[in-house]
C-alpha cells in the first residue's frame, strides 16, 4: 500500500504501456492539503460553464479559503483557451508555492452537459490533456469530476474516468500518474487508513473492479500492425467536395491506393474512441483536411487527436495534415504539427501534396524508422546511412532517377530520400540533420527551387562543414540540374557535377556507378575527379567552431571600434506599443544554467523596466506556447542542455520558428559551454554570443572599468561581487551576457533591421569566412577614417582614403596638429600623413584580397622622419612625434 502526504492512498492501478509503467491511484483526504514536495503537474477542476463561485462544498472553494487560488482570477488570463472545442481551459503556471504548476478546469456548456453522457464529459478532459503534456512524462490530480455541485454519480463518474485514463495512456499519452482523490476530512495520517463507514462502499468496490480488468504486471505483448490501407482521410461533411478532388488526385498518382473515406462519428458512451484507433492504426498515412467546419466538428478534432497518439505510438510520423481553408482559431498544439498549405483550396497545391503523401507510399526506403524507446539527443543514432539524397520537392522526379539507378547498382544501400516533410515540428528537422551526420555521402541536386528553399540550403550547409573538416567523414556531390547564372559563391567551393539538360542521364549513369564503387571501397575509387580536393582550395581542413568564433570576434570588433563602447548604458523605455499577451523575450534552458538566465532577466529589467519575460522554465505544454508566441526566444545551450530531451525539443521549434518567421531575429542563441563533436548541426547555429570565447578574457584585460549596470549589480548582490571574487559569473562571461542584453534589447524595440532574405538557420562555412574578411575590412576602414579625422582630413566616402584637404582651424599656439613653419611646412607634413595613411589602407587591403603577393612599401623613410622632427617648434607637444601612419596606430 503506498502513501503520499496529506492523502491517504487506498488503491492502485498498474497500467503496463509500450513506454513504460503508469498508475492510477484511487486516494482519500484533501488535495488542498497537499505537500509541496509532492507536487503534480496538472490538478483538474470543474466547474458550471463561467462560474468559478468559491462555494462551500465545491473544490474551487476550497482552494480559495486554504491557498488563496482564485480559479475567477486564473480565469482571466488563461494560458489556451479550448472550450469551443473541448470544453476546458487551462492556466498559465502557478507559483512556485503551490503544489500544482497549473490548473485544468472543465466546464462543459449547459447544452452539452444536460445532453451528454458522464463518459463523453471525462473524455474532453483526456483529449486537453494531449496538448498540455505534450509529449512529457506528467503526474495529474483529481477529484471525481463533475460530483460536486453539479451533482453527477460518483461510481459512474469513476468509471468513465478510469476507463478514459486506461485506453490514453495505452494508446501513448504520457500521464505517468493520475491520482483520483475522493474528498474526506477524516485522514490525520497517511499511514493510517480512515474510517469510511458506508459512504464510499460503492466507489471502492467498482475500484476494485476495475483493477482487476485492468491491473497487469507485464507488458502486454503488442500485436504486429498489419497495414491495411494507404490513407486514412479525416474530414468534415462540409467540406465534400474538396476531398473528392484529393481522393481523386491519390489514385492518380496510384491506382491500387486503398483509401479509408468512411464517417466515423463519435461513440458518446465511449470515452475512448476505440473505433478510430483501430482503424488509423492499420492506415500507412492519416491526412486531417484542416477546415473551420473541421474544427467545428468534435467527431474530427476526436479523429486528430486519436491521430496524435497514433503517431506517437508508432513513431512512423503519419500524419499530414492538408491546411485548405483559413482558420481564424487553430489551437496552438495543432500549429505545432507541420501542415501543408494548400489554401484557398488550390488545386496545384493539393495535386503536389497528394504526390508527396504517394511517393511517402511507394518509396520505402524513405521511411526512417526509429526504435519507440525515446533516446536522448546525444545518444548514438540509428540514423546510418550510406547515401543522402538532397533536393527540392519540385525536383522530385530527377531526384527519384537517381534514387532508382543507385538502388539498381546496389539494392543493400541504405539511402534517405526524405519525401515526407509532413512530420511534427519538433521531429522532422532533427531527423534530417542527425541522418546527414549519419551518412558518408551526400548527391545534392541543386536547382533554381533548392536555392530557394531554406531547408535544403541547411542541409547542404551542414555537408559542407562536414566535407571541408580535417578529418572528413561525408564526401559531398553537388549535381547541378540546371543552368544557374548567378550562383552563390558558397556553392562554388566544392566541384559540381554538370546534369544540366542533356547531360544528366550521362551524368547519372556515371555517377552513380562512382559513388557505388567507392563506397565498396572508399579508397580504390578516389581518382575519379568528384572525389578530389584541390590541394591549393582555401576551402579546407574548416574547423567550425574556429571559424564560428573568429567570425563572433570580428562582428563584435566591427561594431565596437571605441573603448568607451563598454560602458554604454542605454536604458530603454516602453516606447512602442505592447501587446498583454505576448512575451517580449522566452529563454530556454536548463536547470543547471538558471543562473545565467536569471543574470540576464535582471539586468533586461534594469535596462527594460516594462520588458516582459518568462521568469520560470515551465516543463510542460506553456514553455512550447511560449515558445510560439515569443518575439524573440534565447536558448542558452549547454552540454546539459542538449542532454535534455524536454530543451532539445524546445530548441527545434525554435529553429523552425525563426526560419519560418519573417522580419527581425526571432532566435538569439547562446552557447555557455563547449560542445561534443556531435550532433554536428549544434556548431552550425549561428551562436550570437559564446561566453568561452577568447575575446572576452581580452575585453576584460583591456578594460579598467564595467559597464555602469553591471556594477551596481554588483554592489548590491554578494553572489555578482567581481570585486572581490566572491562572483557565481565570471567577470568574461558577465560581459559577454551584458553584450547579449544589448542587442536582444535593440530587436525587441526594433532598433535591429529587419531582412528580407531567408532565414537559414545554420551557418554555411565558405559564408562565415568571407564574412569575416568583409568584417576585417570595414574595421580598418573605420579605424583608418577616424584616424584621418583626428587628422582633420576628410575622408573619402568610398574608401579609408583622403579625397581632399579639410579647412583649417585657427591656429593656436598649442594645437597638437599645429606646426610653427608659416612657410608651407604644415600643409606639406598633412600630406605626408595622407600619403603614409593612404599606403596603409592599401597594404591592409591587399592583404585582405590575398591578390597581390606582399606588401607595398610605405613611403615614409628615416630621413623624412628626421626632416619632419626638424619642422616642430619648442612649443609643439611632444607627444606630436608619436603620431605616425594609419598602420601604426591601428
């Protein structure tokens, strides 16, 4: 018999899935007494339909005389709001006092409550529970819904209840614990069991019932799904004849495809649609065709649902959502599942959609499977692969020849063709990037629409860091379908295969028959002019994170070219319009590195007063709304942060969001630590900040003073005192999260230019690399100019060169830039300046290109040294003589 502070456990239900124990405990004694340390995620509550009264024998009246948690208040600024669809609501998180981090209320309409069945009420309970838990192991409590003042049966509410909990979480909702408490004042020790008499006589027995139909101690063999049909299409009445036209393209595209089209409505005696998983379970796809009237009808928003756990269980990624019509409400947990948009019901759109889901069927070898034990990201991968094939979908038909003429060669390889871009948000990207890291070679197809596309641009960017490595493990062959006039220079680093017109059956027989060699033995077939590097390229032997940190440096010296810049201490005022629902900056991160998050939401609220944040990490469903609804999202990525499944995921949607969402930065990553060799992508994301970076220790060198804001927190915080060493932070990595502070703040008041081009979100190395030398370049010039200025000469506006002579101030006596010689002498030692300044900016500059071998000798000599000493007067400052050409200062 188990027990748990404040209630008294009467009985348990052990219920054996494919991922793992879950229990149902049936409990005695007051959930408002329960002890912080055994905290729940999810406490359910219901209520009559907007009456949140806080009446004596109801639990909402309760949890407002014993905690002070008025659910009237929660009401008010709900986190997602589903009562149009399920008749539930759910808060945002509690404080962190409560033993519950939020609150579930169900309140089903006066309509549907007199009509429906206590089953069909419990069901919309489980179905909310989809989103909230969002694929997270989560503990929830209860009291017999609806028993309250609303009156219904205890044993038949219990009943539906149980029976709902058992088929969801078989079927894979994550609800590890469900404690289902019967209110009593009479438990004074957990350990001792309380003296019902004959009130809960009922209850009891009809638990006990229930455990033995459902109690197992092992887990049940499951039974080899044999596939029974192609597409399961889920769809409203309403929208008819739409999914005539889609179940018309289908068998275009493949005239024995096996469609289940037949209405399944809903069992209102059932609080588990058994009837539905039956059948979607023996379908290879599930096609939702997302309309207002298909959100309107509870049979289909039950049918997605029921989809969702399918897909779960399965992990076979079936579900392909058809977006057809505008939806003014889409619940967030459905935007999180990528859809296909073919709105306003283009048939173009539908016709490339229904070839997809086809080509998903006749291609197996597309189709990655994964094991249904959830790995953790760092965890080896199942994901090997001998071939990558990369190319646009509107390319997919010379994709597919050389899929065919590869498989002819050799029908063992193991090749990804990934067909199926309809997978859930938080999957599809991570699978694509992990099978690239798996994979020793890639055949990019590249076109006009892969360059547009900027998914496949990521995934060549990731084979190419993984090409030009020292120690190379992918050998990437980029086949180009098309004449390309203005190629992109990062394309250019590594030799491309001519497929343009005629040439690409030529071209693919060849091809293949090398890449099939080689992979037989890797060394036998390296002669053959695709599989050779220039040993002169500058494009080889890239270390990533080298490359990635060098170009960090050189951003941050671009924009800080004056010592002064480090104390820059703008405070920023709510001057645009703020929306009350949307936060301005979500961080994402793990425990371990709270400390780092929490340095930064102080001082963003120091610089910020009125700048909203998320104060907490939430573990469950509002950490991913908040994640969707963010201006800007910053992950601080750690090696404990990539170990963690929950922050690995919330990294994903964040990458999806930010290449998705147009305008500023949607994602500002920092990197806290360094990171294992792989996944490989994870050195790829353009990391604005990394608190290890050398340059950092150089500031801090450099610098006798910190930024203002930064020392007051130190005089007012022990644990943030860099003075005397009694710091959690570093003073370099102070710095660097103070720097991050500043342009987070300069995105969220859009003091940041917006970009109109695409949103790649991993870095391509050639890029990062000519980048830098652009960012060299522009630093000298800068500096170069402002020399010049010192100099009162005007600069030249397309160069770090003097067009033409300023006008001169008034002489005094000690001007520093002053010469005593009325002769001409001071207009002559100018252009000696000019000159040496201009030699400089040339030298710089040739050795920025690497055009010319050498450097241009500067024209200044000893003896015009010399000469030019002569022309001071003994009221010239000394310092004078110190200042020489551009590259001596600089």
């Amino acid at each position: 018999m188990t027990t748990m502070s404040a209630l008294y456990t009467e009985d348990s239900i052990r219920v054996q899935t494919q991922t793992g124990e879950c229990r149902i405990d049936l409990c005695f004694g007051d959930i408002t007494k329960l002890q912080k340390n055994d905290e729940v995620d999810v406490l359910l509550v219901s209520a009559f339909p907007g009456d949140y009264a806080a009446t004596p024998t109801s639990l909402i009246g309760a949890l407002q005389r014993n905690l002070g948690l008025s659910v009237r208040q929660l009401a008010r600024d709900k986190a997602e709001d589903l009562r149009r669809l399920y008749s539930c609501w759910w808060s945002k998180p509690l404080q962190k006092d409560y033993p519950f981090r939020r609150v579930l209320c169900f309140e089903s309409n006066f309509s549907k409550y007199l009509t429906s069945c206590p089953s069909e009420l419990v069901g919309d309970v489980f179905r909310c529970l989809v989103p909230i838990l969002n694929n997270k192991d989560g503990r929830v409590i209860t009291p017999l819904l609806a028993t309250g003042d609303q009156g219904k049966s205890k044993p038949v509410m219990l009943k539906g209840m149980v029976d709902a909990a058992v088929n969801w979480m078989k079927a894979g909702l994550p609800l590890r614990v469900l404690k289902i408490v019967l209110f009593t004042r009479t438990v004074t020790d957990p350990n001792i069991r309380p003296n019902f008499g004959s009130e809960f006589k009922h209850t009891l027995e009809l638990f006990s019932a229930l455990k033995q139909k459902y109690d197992s101690v092992e887990v049940e063999e499951e039974e080899e799904t044999t596939l029974e049909y192609d597409v399961y299409l889920s769809f409203s009445e309403k929208d008819s004849g739409v999914i005539d036209k889609i179940q018309d393209m289908l068998k275009s595209e493949k005239k024995d495809v096996k469609i289940f089209h037949e209405k399944q409505d809903l069992d209102r005696d059932a609080v588990w649609q058994e009837n539905m998983y039956k059948v979607m379970i023996k379908c290879a796809k599930i096609v939702t065709v997302l309309s207002p009237s298909y959100l309107e009808s509870a049979a289909c928003t039950e049918q997605y649902n029921i989809a969702l756990c399918v897909n779960r269980k399965t992990d076979r990624h079936l579900l392909a959502p058809f977006y057809i019509e505008k939806v003014d409400f889409l619940p967030t947990y459905m935007g999180l599942v990528q859809y296909v948009d073919c709105s306003p019901t283009d048939v173009t759109k539908l016709t490339a959609a229904c070839k997809q889901v086809v080509v998903a069927l006749s291609l197996e070898v597309t189709m990655v499977t994964q094991k249904k034990t959830k790995k953790k990201p760092l965890e080896d991968s199942s994901l090997k692969y001998d071939i990558f094939i990369s190319y646009c979908h509107k390319n997919t038909t010379l994709a597919t020849k050389i899929l065919n003429q590869l498989t002819k060669l050799n029908p063992n390889l193991k090749i990804f063709f990934d067909t199926e871009e309809l997978k859930t948000g938080n999957a599809w990207q991570e699978t694509l990037y992990q099978a690239i890291d798996g994979s020793r070679c890639m055949l990019a197809c590249i076109s006009k629409d892969y360059l547009m596309s900027a998914v496949c641009q990521e995934e060549y960017n990731l084979a190419l860091a993984k090409h030009v490595a020292k120690d190379s493990d992918l050998q990437l062959i980029p086949i180009c379908l098309e004449d390309i006039s203005d190629m992109p220079a990062e394309y250019t680093a590594v030799k491309m295969v001519d497929g343009i017109g005629g040439n690409f059956d030529r071209v693919l027989t060849q091809t293949c028959s090398d890449v099939v060699q080689w992979l037989s033995n890797s060394s036998a077939n390296k002669q053959h002019a695709i599989f050779q590097k220039n040993q002169e390229d500058i494009y080889q032997d890239i270390d990533v994170d080298e490359i990635s940190e060098a170009h960090r440096t050189a951003v941050y010296t671009n924009k800080n070219n004056t010592a002064d810049r480090l104390d820059e201490t703008i405070t920023f005022l709510a001057d645009k319009t703020q929306d009350n629902d949307q936060v301005d900056i979500a961080f994402s991160y793990c425990k371990t590195n709270s400390k780092y998050a929490k340095f930064m939401m102080n001082l963003l609220k120091r610089r910020a007063p009125n700048l909203k944040l998320n104060d907490t990490v939430s573990e469950d469903h509002q950490q991913i709304i908040l994640l969707d609804t963010a201006k800007v999202i910053v992950p601080l990525v750690s090696l404990q942060y990539i170990e963690s499944v929950s922050q690995s995921e919330e990294l994903q949607i964040a990458l999806s969001r930010h290449r998705k969402t147009k305008g500023s930065k949607v994602i500002y990553p920092i990197m806290l630590s360094q990171l294992p060799v792989k996944p490989t992508y994870l050195h790829l994301i353009p990391y604005e900040v990394c608190t290890e970076d050398k340059m950092w220790s150089d500031v801090v060198a450099k610098t006798d003073k910190l930024p203002t804001h930064l020392v007051e927190m130190a005089k007012e915080n022990k644990a943030l005192d860099w003075f005397h060493n009694t710091s959690i932070i570093s003073k370099e990595t102070a710095l660097a999260l103070f720097s991050a502070t500043d342009a987070l703040l300069q995105i969220v008041y859009n003091k940041e230019e917006e970009s109109s081009s695409k949103k790649i979100v991993l870095n391509n190395v050639v890029t990062l690399k000519n980048e830098i030398l652009r960012l060299q370049n522009e630093t000298f010039v800068a500096r170069a100019e402002k020399f010049l200025l010192d100099c009162k000469l005007e600069p030249s506006p397309s160069r770090g060169t003097v067009s033409k002579l300023s006008k001169p101030d008034k002489i005094e006596e000690k001007d520093e830039c002053t010469y005593a010689d009325d002769t001409g002498s001071g207009v002559e030692k100018q252009l000696t300046t000019e000159q040496e300044t201009r030699a400089g900016v040339e030298s710089q500059q040739t050795n920025m290109d690497g055009d010319k071998s050498g450097v241009e000798k500067q024209p200044t000599t000893e003896q015009d040294t010399d000469s030019q000493d002569k022309m001071h007067t003994k009221n010239s400052p000394k310092k004078n003589k110190k200042r020489s050409s551009a590259c001596d200062i600089l």
